[in-house]
C-alpha cells in the first residue's frame, strides 16, 4: 500500500472513475445494440452513475 498526497489520491481517484464511466458506456452502448428492448433502462443505469 503506498500513501499519496491528497492531491495525487484525489487525481487517481478521478482517473479511475474517468476510466469506469468510460467502461461503463461502451458496455451500455454494446448492450444496447445487442438488445434494443433494454436500451431505456440501461441509459438510465448509466446516467446515474454518470450522476
């Protein structure tokens, strides 16, 4: 385990979650395409994490 400044933890952090929406809307996006009938639900999903 390494400590990091706050600053430094705080960018990381934000990185991270840059990375998972990212994820997170391509698997949407996928899932979409492949079932159209989900589609309302799964956007909304990914808004609130968005959110």
């Amino acid at each position: 385990m390494i400590i990091l400044p706050d600053c430094w933890s705080m960018n990381m952090v934000n990185g991270w979650m840059m990375v998972m929406v990212t994820s997170i809307r391509r698997n949407t996006a996928a899932t979409e395409a492949r079932t159209p009938v989900n589609a309302t639900s799964n956007t909304s999903s990914s808004k609130i994490v968005i959110a």
